[in-house]
C-alpha cells in the first residue's frame, strides 16, 4: 500500500486479498459511512463488499451478491453485538438515473447505524454524500488488482488512515 496524493493504492493478488482489504474497511467504517466503488465489471467490488460485511461482523455473511436486479441488498448487523453494523449494498448499475436510488430511501439510508456500499456509485454522484470513501478497482491481470482509496471528508479520511494502517 502506498500513499499519493490521488489517495492510497492497494495492490491485492487474489480474491482472498480483495475481500481481506473489505474486511478492514468494514472493520473500521464508522455508522452512517458511504462507501463508493468503481470499476469495470469483474473487478471485484462484490469481493469487496463481501470482505466490508465480514468487517462488520453482519450476521448472514453468505447473503452478500451483487444487488444489481433488486437496487439493495441488507445485511443485518448481529443483536446485541456492538461490533457488528448493518450494511446496505447498492448497485446502480443497471439504473437510468438516480430517480431509483432517491425511491429506495438512499438518503434515509445514509441516516441509519449502517455502512452504505455503492457499486458503480458515479451513476448516481448527485446524491452521494460530501463525505464518503471512494473505492476504485482496476484489474491487472486475472487476479491481480490495483485499488485506489481516496476519501472525501473527516470521517473518511480517518477511515482510509485505519485500514493503512492495520494492512498486513
């Protein structure tokens, strides 16, 4: 991992390595913590929400797939475990504009003791947060991926700071 001025890049060389860098991120999101991702298709931004929901300890990790033919998945958080955040996983892939997102309640979405993960989140960049974590894949190879993590705002930027530095 290094640090740039466009944000920290992150190279991981498999699957386990993508859903490893969601894990920190999930970990350390704090309630109320947009998370924005972007790359082509097969990059690996369900990994990486796969990887955010172990993060955040959410009680059905096996529930996390792509939501792009419903708009939202929800993965609960586990009662009574202070650890675990409810994550709300969007893809606005298949959405003409962000009409469909403002019907799915995304504003109050952002309001809620949850992490809110975006895949393809520029579609609907007029109703995302000022303060959220942008996430960009890109693949190399097969299974080599280079993540760059740029974070718009305090929260964010205290976010981006913990997952570099509890990389391993």
């Amino acid at each position: 991992m290094t640090a740039s001025q466009e944000g920290l890049e992150i190279v991981t060389r498999s699957t386990d390595e993508t859903v490893a860098l969601g894990r920190r991120i999930g970990k350390f999101a704090k309630a109320g913590q947009c998370i924005a991702l972007e790359g082509m298709l097969g990059t690996g931004k369900t990994q990486v929400v796969r990887g955010i929901g172990l993060g955040a300890a959410v009680a059905d990790i096996g529930l996390v797939n792509s939501p792009s033919y419903v708009l939202l998945n929800i993965y609960e958080a586990v009662p009574g475990n202070p650890q675990s955040k409810t994550v709300y996983h969007l893809d606005a892939y298949r959405v003409k504009n962000s009409d469909a997102f403002a019907a799915v309640g995304f504003s109050e979405l952002l309001e809620q003791e949850g992490i809110v993960a975006i895949e393809w989140a520029s579609r609907v960049s007029d109703l995302l947060p000022e303060d959220l974590l942008l996430v960009q894949g890109n693949a190399l190879d097969d299974t080599t991926r280079r993540w760059r993590l740029i974070a718009y705002g305090p929260q964010s930027q205290a976010l981006a700071v913990a997952v570099m530095e509890n990389s391993t």
